[in-house]
C-alpha cells in the first residue's frame, strides 16, 4: 500500500530533534521556524509538563515521512494546500477544469463551424 500524502508525518530530513516541529510546518505549509517559536513559547509561557509530554508522544508515534515525498517541491507545496484547504484545492480544480472544458468548447466551434480561411488553409495542406 503506498503512502498518503495528506497524513501526517514527522520529516526527520529537515528536523532537530524528532521532526515533530517540521512535521507540523510541513503538514500545514506553516514555515518551520514560526512552528518552532511557537512550540517554545508555548512550552515557557504555561504548558511545560503537557508540550514536552505531547512532543514526545508524537515523536514516539508518529510516522517517519516516506522518501518518496522528498522529490519535487512544487508537488510538496501542492500538497501542503490539499491538507490546508482540502474545499478550496477541490474549487481551484473544478474551475480549471471549467476553464479548461471553455477553451475545449471553443476550440470545437472554430474547428466544426463553417470557416472558409480554415477550410482553404486544410484543403492547401492536402
């Protein structure tokens, strides 16, 4: 069974301790530094025992991110949206698609109606 792209996964490759911190940078698109300050500031200002207690348990928990993930950092990005906003990346596809079927259904008027410049340019070709 191959991998999901839209789980979690810790991303050791670019970690310092466990990977939690750029697992969740990477998870959400969020730059790893912000995740890190965040996790910091959190632990100093009140959550001591129970950030420590929820970072190693995700460390402990959590899977490795597949190698296969590591390749291409437009698709990465793509992905990171998809987890994001899975509504909007579905919306962004469909008015592509739209876009797409427009232009398709422009391109089949011109070709199937009667042009005479088209039709002089095909009968010159033959």
């Amino acid at each position: 069974m191959s991998a999901r792209r839209t789980k979690f996964y810790l991303d050791k490759r670019h970690g310092k301790m466990m990977g939690v911190c750029s697992g969740i940078a990477d998870y959400t698109g969020v730059d790893v530094t912000l995740v890190r300050v965040g996790t910091v500031l959190l632990t100093v200002l009140g959550g001591f025992p129970w950030t420590v207690i929820a970072y190693f348990i995700t460390g402990w928990v959590a899977n490795n991110k597949p190698r296969e993930f590591y390749d291409d950092p437009e698709e990465a990005k793509f992905w990171q949206g998809v987890r994001a906003k899975p509504s909007a990346s579905v919306r962004d596809v469909r008015s592509r698609f739209r876009d797409i079927d427009r232009r398709l259904a422009d391109v089949e008027i011109y070709v199937t109606s009667h042009n005479r410049r088209l039709a002089d340019e095909i009968d010159s070709l033959r």
